[in-house]
C-alpha cells in the first residue's frame, strides 16, 4: 500500500499541474503529509504511520521531496500534532489582533496567536469532535443515503437536548489542559453509536440528535477557548477551515457562542479552506529544506524545536 | 516497533562510540540500513519495509541519519537489491585482477567487478541460500541446541549426497539470469525441512544432510559463477564476508570447486567481514550527503542511478 498510495500522490501532483498548466520544473519541492494509518503518541514507545511513500512521489514525479513530518517531533517526546500549529504563526500572526484558527475536520483543532506575540506564545491543541461524530450519525440515521449533514440543515431543522451535551461534556478529554491531541481511538464510530443510543433513550427525532451531536462540537470549541484563551487577550477572528466551515449551523452557532470574536471562513483571508492544510505542509517542506525547525514545542509538547521530515531525492 | 528498534540502534550507535573512545562531534552521518520486515521486489506494486525509525536515531545521537536505502531503486523498477554492488566497487575494483565479493549470510550474494572495468561492467546477484537452510537443518536437527554448524565441523564429518543437490539445482530460481535476489521467503525455514525430509528419505545420517546442504550453498555460489562469469575473464580473488566465512568447510570446499580463483576472508583486505555491510552503508549514505547516486542498475535492475536513502535532521 505504501507505494500504491505513493503513485497516486505522484500521479495527483501530475495531475494538477497538467491541469493548470504549471511545468514540473517550476515546483522546486514536494511536502507530503502522507496517509495516517495509525498515531498513538501516547504508548511508552510510541508509533505513528504516514504512508504514501515519498521516493515514489519524487521518482515519478523529478520533483524532491520531504515527508513523514510527524517521527521528528515525536522522537523528541511531542505528541506529532498539531503540526499546522506552526505555519498558522507564519500566516496569520498580527501585530494587533489576536488570531484563532479552527479546523473542523473529523477532529477538530484550533491555533491561537495571541496579538504581536512570538511563536513561543502560540497554542494549538486538538479541541475534539469535528465532523466526525455527526457524519457517522447521519449516515447510520439515513442507512448509508447520507455521509454528512449537508449545509448543517438536518441540525438546523432540529433542538440540541442540553443535558445530554452536559454529560458528555465530563468526557476527561475536555479537560485536559494543552497540549493535546485526540483522534479517531477516541471519537470515532464507537463513541458516536453510544451518543446516538442516548439521544433515542431521550427520545430525540433523528435531526433533534444531529442537532444535539452538532452543538457538541460547537460547545467543545467554545469551552476549550473559556478554558485556554486568557480573557484579557480574546480571540479577534476566528478563521474556520476543513469540512465544518461548510455546516452553517455549526458557523451561525460558534458566532453566537463565542461573543465578541468574529467567526468567518478562512477563505476571506485569501487562503482556501480546502488549501489551508496543504499550504502547511508545503511551507513545513520549505521550513525543513531551509534547516528550520517546524514544530512548535507549545503545540505538541516536544522538548525542543525540531527539523521536521525525511529529505528524498527525485 | 519501528520507534523501539530506532531507540535500541541508537544505544549501539552511542555504545560503541563510548567503548572506542570517539566524541560524538566526529561523526557526521550515520547510514542506517534497518531491519527487513519485509521484501517483495516481484509485487505489481513493490513492497519493501525496513524499520528502526531514523527520526529516533537522528534525535538520540544528535548525529544526521540517512536511512531507507532501498525504496528509491525500488521506485525505479530495480529490485532494491543488492545495494552493495557499488560500494563493492568503490572498495575493491582493480586495475589488474578481477575480483569477486561473496557474502554468504543467510542467502549468498556475490559482487563481480572485471580488472579495470567501470562501474558499468559490475554485476551483482544473490546466488541461493547461504547458511539459511544449513543453520534450519542444524538446529532441527540437534533440537534448537546448535543453531548453526560451528566452522562447518558437522559438514567436514559427512559426506554430500550428490543426486540430492542435483535434484535441487534445477530450482528455477538457479537458471535466472542476473540481476536477481531472494530471500527468506524462497529459502527459509519451509524449504529447508524439504531439504531434511528428503535427506532423511535417502536414509542420510545427520552429518551427512548438514554436508549436503553446505555442499548445496557451495554449489549454487559456483553455479551461478560458471553460468554468469565470462570463462575468459574468471575471478582472481574471491573475498568471503558474512557468516559463512567462519565455515571452513564452505571455504575450503569453495577454494576446490572454484579452480584458479584464490578464496580468501575478507579480513585478508584489511576490510572485517563482520563490518563490511555496515561500511557499506556508511559509504552509501556518504555518497547520498554528496548528492550521488548509489545503485547499480547493472545490480539492481532499476531503470536509472538513484540517490539513495532518506535524509533526517538530528
């Protein structure tokens, strides 16, 4: 599979180029996050596996090629995520404003850059559910018909039961302080089939549950920045990227419940949401092919600052 | 694993230069070969899997590491082995003499650089088994007691059942034409206990089935030679690595079969058979630091010369 999936990041890299008409020697680098296939940064030996291997991308492809980002970090005790903690500074850091940045993926994570602070001032921590619980609801509710809850409108057209959000809320993640990282171990199908047996028990209509399921991702959020985000300093803007920027329930929601910080797509920074984690690790590779650290020890926990990935030549 | 066998290198890596008195600061590189797990050139979709994860080696020796060799001519079409067939050369070719490199490790390889050729003319192959199914049948035999046949003692003891070895030389594998490598997955434990059942069928003493195994190493090294080196151009020196090299009964049989080529150690070079595959490493990974390539197509079957490894921060 490692080389499989490499061919068809090489023949992806063509591909684009092809289609916007972009000469292979124009692109001096290739960074390659990889496929995850597992990531416990918590066992006593911890493992993570990205796979898609990068001497195929580079073969194929004449293009160098850095990747496997997350070893280094975790070869220096850090958790290997949030890697996109550290590009995020290089992006979105403002003299004046402080930045958040929220992806909503199948987890989500958010970076804070606190107003004319240095990279030493950064976090960045998983917060917990993105879209994950909610997909595998929908799709188990419409028998597979669905995979998400499109535009977030079954969540609209339902109520979020509060005490139910209340008890999951205790779930001991949310209460870790940062940094942390969680994953698809924690807040996958399981755990989303154990929350949707409860919203029946209560005897909550299937979008009354996608509701309940959308809020806990909003609320989630909204309690790690009550949580972390010192009040003096508050979020400014909140850039959203990843799937949820698409739910406008889970956007009208974290506009209301985060009073006083402006939630709006990254796009209307000028970076695509679809990008934005592709950008990361395009600037990670130049960071790396430059003997730069990427990594931020406040993000993952590292205890240093590493160069991140494995150089491979074309 | 890849993490723990990462940390168990560096502790050898840090062990032997404590023991040898040399500072840290004066290594530059390391070049880490890793552990096989696997090795499927032959696969549609290649695969190969060397671990001890040099993000981990890199970090715990604050020394570069260039790991992962294999991967690169394998993405080229080659079979990813052997790699050895350049640094052989780089070591060991001569203006005058042609010179041989026989490894005989589990399976035997065997390196051929003509007098004053140049890297094109080298070919390299596995020739068969090498102590694989000797060491299999020894340790059946005595109950897991000896693991291999200390200096070939049990081979000198018997004698070789020739229509044995017949019947095994017409194994396909021994009528491919070089470039060509295998492994424990064609000669390992499965083939060997055929081996010994067959013996044992012909009614051969212990002693007898291990001198038929050992004679069937001799025979497939000198096989491959008759079939794959010009008569008119036959090998001046053999120098044995490996295992096998402590077998005197391999040596002195191959000394017999191998007419007018002088079979010597390695260690008569001044090279110690047991550091010869890790000075290899070393020289490839030097080779890659300088932006060179490592394979040989002529070797390896891959399409191009290729920069080998993966280049990893401390």
């Amino acid at each position: 599979m490692n080389f499989y999936i490499g061919y068809l990041f090489a023949e992806a890299v063509k591909h684009i180029l092809q289609k916007n008409g972009i000469p292979t020697s124009d692109i001096d680098l290739i960074g390659s996050h990889g496929q995850t296939i597992h990531h416990y940064p918590f066992l006593i030996i911890p493992c993570t596996l990205q796979i898609g291997e990068p001497a195929v991308i580079a073969h194929e492809t004449g293009i160098p090629t850095i990747a496997d980002f997350r070893v280094a970090d975790m070869a220096a005790g850090g958790q290997g995520a949030p890697l996109v903690a550290y590009p995020d500074y290089l992006l979105f850091h403002d003299s004046v404003k402080t930045m958040g940045l929220l992806n909503i993926g199948g987890i989500a994570n958010i970076t804070v850059l606190p107003a004319n602070g240095s990279f030493d001032s950064v976090s960045a921590a998983d917060t917990g559910p993105g879209n994950m619980c909610i997909d595998a609801v929908v799709s188990e509710i419409t028998d597979g018909r669905e995979r998400y809850d499109q535009a977030g409108q079954r969540a609209a057209q339902g109520t979020p039961h509060q005490p139910l959000i209340d008890e999951w809320l205790n779930h001991p993640f949310f209460q870790l302080t940062p940094p942390k990282t969680t994953g698809r171990e924690m807040f996958g199908h399981t755990l989303a089939m154990e929350c949707l047996a409860a919203c029946r028990k209560h005897s909550l209509s299937d979008n009354d549950s996608i509701a309940t399921l959308t809020e806990l991702t909003v609320q989630t959020i909204a309690l790690y920045i009550s949580q972390f985000v010192p009040e003096k300093n508050p979020i400014d803007t909140l850039y959203v990227s990843g799937g949820g920027v698409h739910n406008q329930t889970v956007m009208q929601r974290l506009n209301e419940a985060l009073v006083g910080t402006a939630v709006e797509p990254v796009d209307n920074s000028g970076i695509s949401a679809d990008a934005k984690e592709a950008i990361a690790f395009a600037i990670l590779a130049n960071e790396s092919l430059h003997g730069q650290a990427g990594n931020l020890p406040s993000a993952t926990g590292a205890s240093m600052r590493k160069i991140l990935g494995k150089f491979v030549c074309p």
